[in-house]
C-alpha cells in the first residue's frame, strides 16, 4: 500500500500496460480486434483514473493536516494568548484606547491592543477560505477561542475601521479574520448553544462580558460623537434590535465604569440573547466581508445573518 501511495503514478502506468497486454493477447482469441482494443483502452483509463483519484485523496487529506497545524501555530502560541488575555481584563488601558478613537484623537493605542489577534484570526480565516481548514475543525479546537478573541476585540476593530478605512479598499476588518470568527460562531450557534451563551455573556464580578461590552459601547459611541454608532451593536434584524431597551443603561467616563453600570449592561445583553437567541444573533453584519467571503458565511449560516446595519433612524428607541 505505501508503493500505492508514493509512486501512484508509476502504478498507474504499470496497470495500464499490463491491461492493454492483455487486451492484446485476449485479441488473438476474439473475432474483433476493435472490440478487444476498445476494452482494454477502456479498461487501463479506469484503473489509471482509480490510481489518479487515490491520490489526489492523499495530498487533499495532507494538505488539510498541514493546514491544521498552520491553525495550531497561529491559535495556540503564548504570545496571541497573552494579548487576548489582556484584551478580555478590560482594564483602564483598553478604554482608554476605545475613547481616544471614538473621539478621533488619536487610534494607535486601539490598533496596537488587536494588531496580534486580528492577523492570527485572519491567516485561520484565509485557510478556512481556500477549503484547506475545515469550519468544524476549526470551531471543535478553536472556537470558544476564537469568539472570546473577536469578541473583545470587537469595538476596537470598529472603530479603527470607521476612522480610517476606505469602503472601495477594505482591509482585515473585513476579511479573514471576520469568517474565522463565522465559521466559528455558526458552529456553537448549531451544535453547543449553551456553551455560546456562555462565552457571549460570562463576565467576573463587576466587569463587562463580551455582549455586554458590544452595547456599552454602542452607547459610549453615541456619546463621545463617534461615527456609525449603530455598528457596534450585534447583528440582528430590525425588529429585534427595537425590542431592547438600553436607554436606562448610563455610560460615565471609562475609568469610573463600576459594578452597577457592568450589571446593568450584562442583564441587557442577557435579554437580547434571550429574545433573540443565539441562532439569530451574530457579532458580524454579512456586509462587512467582501463579497467573495459572503458566500462561504452564508452557507456556514443558512442565510439567516443579517445584510446590513439598520439606519440610525431605525433604532431611535435605542438612544
């Protein structure tokens, strides 16, 4: 089997002489040479095409493990872990960053906080892309991972695009890294629900959870004057996105964000999930990849992702 499988070519053509020999010697008895020439011509382009298949099956099968590993590299090195670790304490450092650039001071703080995480989320998302690196693979090793990273990265990568990207030319924020982050959440949304639940609302005491954070700031946008407000908040249908009440839900400097403020956003983000739920719910609107990569997303999600951002007339009962 490991001559089959080294040399498939040379057995191929082995198989293919040896037929038509026998082809040729079979014609001595037959009264048709074009029938026994016929067959045996037939018969070596099956037996070479069965040899070809086998290996092209091989070198599918390695590129995809080889594919893995590249995954593994990139999703399990300590240095993107620390950075997704420093992300998710939500300390002064990470608000101070996300108010600078809603307020178009200054965006290098918010840059340098996901410049690691989002280029490791993107080379998964480009291999998940070229059909080397299964979705399921990569949500099974990755995707609590990978939801927790984008997650918390979210508001960051927002509005590092909306300061500065051009819509004719976009750059990561909508490539790869958002249909790693597809292929992952599609994944728990179908098979481990409550365990998406989980990621999406687990937060220590008096902090932030990552679908709270996604609403805080929303409401932090609105009032530092930050651009296209209503993009940080998840994408859901319209009628949803009115059922949920953040007007109570106050926002004071970053720096004073204390437990009943976090409480207040996390229950709110509670009841969305619970309304909405978790199949309906995504941290990415279908139109912030480009147009080659929705394709894949819908397919991992049946269609049910949200095209586009509702107007900020749509959420007046938001503000």
């Amino acid at each position: 089997m490991s001559f089959l499988e080294d040399q498939p070519e040379a057995v191929a053509t082995l198989l293919a002489a040896l037929i038509v020999l026998i082809g040729l010697s079979a014609w001595h008895w037959s009264t048709s040479l074009a029938d026994t020439f016929l067959a045996a011509v037939s018969a070596a382009a099956t037996a070479a095409a069965a040899v070809m298949i086998k290996e092209v099956s091989i070198g599918i099968r390695q590129l995809r493990f080889e594919a893995l590993n590249r995954a593994y590299e990139a999703l399990d090195s300590p240095r993107l872990k620390e950075s997704v670790d420093r992300l998710s304490r939500l300390e002064k450092e990470y608000f101070h960053a996300l108010t600078l650039c809603l307020s178009g001071r200054d965006i290098s703080h918010a840059a340098r906080l996901v410049r690691r995480p989002s280029i490791e989320l993107n080379k998964a998302g480009y291999l998940v892309y070229r059909g080397f690196l299964d979705a399921q693979c990569l949500a099974e090793e990755f995707g609590g991972f990978v939801v927790k990273a984008f997650a918390y990265m979210r508001p960051l990568l927002i509005c590092l695009r909306n300061s500065v990207e051009d819509p004719a030319e976009p750059w990561f924020m909508r490539r790869f890294a958002l249909l790693a982050y597809v292929a992952a959440e599609s994944y728990l949304a179908k098979n481990w629900k409550n365990y998406l639940h989980r990621l999406l609302l687990g937060a220590p005491q008096g902090a932030l959870s990552p679908l709270g954070l996604q609403l805080y700031s929303y409401m932090l946008c609105r009032k530092l004057g930050g651009r296209n407000c209503i993009d940080y908040l998840p994408a859901l249908p319209r009628s949803c996105l009115t059922r949920v009440d953040l007007v109570e839900c106050s926002t004071l400097s970053p720096v004073e964000l204390d437990d009943k403020i976090a409480e207040c956003f996390n229950e709110a983000a509670e009841k969305l999930l619970r309304e909405c739920g978790s199949s309906g719910l995504s941290l990415v609107w279908l139109n912030w990849l480009e147009e080659k990569l929705q394709a894949v997303a819908r397919r991992l999600y049946h269609d049910s992702l949200p095209a586009a951002p509702v107007t900020e007339e749509g959420c007046v009962g938001l503000a």
